[in-house]
C-alpha cells in the first residue's frame, strides 16, 4: 500500500487543505486546517516542492480516494473534462508524463472509450485504473466504493 494513502499521487497545494489530509510538521498550513477548497482550479498542480513531501498524506486510503474523485468533480464542473481522455491530459500532462501511453492503459483497465462522455457511475474503475498507472495499485474495488461513498457523504 502507498504509505501517504494517496493512490493517485496528489500533490500539495498552498491553501488546499483536504478533509481527512493529514497536515505536517512545518508544513504552509502551520498546523491549522485553513478550510478545503474542492473545486480549486488548481488542486493537482504542485508547489514546486520536489520530494515525498510535494504530496498529500491522508489519514486512510479512503480519504485520499475522496479526494481524487472531488478532483474529478472540480474537472467536470470548473474545466468540462468529462472523458478519459481530457481526464488524463490534465491530470498528467505530456510535459510531465507519457500521456498517450497513460490514457491507452486507463482505457484498457477499464474498458471505457478514451472519448467517452464519463458520469459519476464510471468514476470508480477510472480511479481504480489511474491507480494503477500511478502507484503500480491494485486497488480492490471494495476499497475504492469506500472512498466513493465518503465522496457522495462529505462533497
């Protein structure tokens, strides 16, 4: 398991304070929880902090599964990315990653369309997959449906 309990690798950002993120010692919140911010345009983009400690630490593998998929919500909503493809190429930009290869193996795993129009319903396996790619994860879908309904409880 990802020690951080952050499957898909989030990154800090000044002033974004997730629920159920653990805060560290000597961190930019200085120990407090300055209040989360989920539809935060810029919540996967990083502080230019290199190192374990660029990335969230959550309290369960849960928590940072919730917050994967608010990112997902803040994509649909705030950007109108609303396919794998769209997804991918925000989350994991070619600057950064090998995006193409990324987007054709979330479509694998799933089994989804890289152009396909994604509701919430589909949001899981897509997590699941990203995972995957991600962390070399194999998520159990029990755990994943966890953070999913912590998701719908505490948008």
């Amino acid at each position: 398991m990802n020690s951080n309990n952050n499957p898909l690798n989030i990154r800090r950002v000044k002033g974004q304070k997730w629920k159920g993120e653990e805060t560290p010692s000597g961190s930019p919140f200085g120990g407090r929880n300055p209040g989360e911010q989920p539809l935060c345009a810029s919540v996967a983009s990083p502080l230019g902090e290199v190192g374990r400690g660029a990335f969230c630490r959550f309290e369960s593998m849960e928590w940072g599964l919730r917050a994967a998929f608010c990112i997902l919500r803040t994509y649909a909503v705030v950007h109108g990315a609303v396919c794998i493809r769209h997804i991918i190429r925000r989350w994991a930009p070619p600057t950064e990653n090998d995006t193409e290869r990324y987007i054709r193996n979330v479509c694998q795993w799933t089994g989804l369309g890289d152009m396909q129009q994604l509701t919430e319903h589909e949001w899981p396996a897509l997590v699941r997959a990203m995972a995957r790619q991600e962390c070399g994860m194999l998520l159990s879908e029990e755990i994943v449906n966890k953070g999913f309904e912590l998701y719908k409880q505490n948008k």
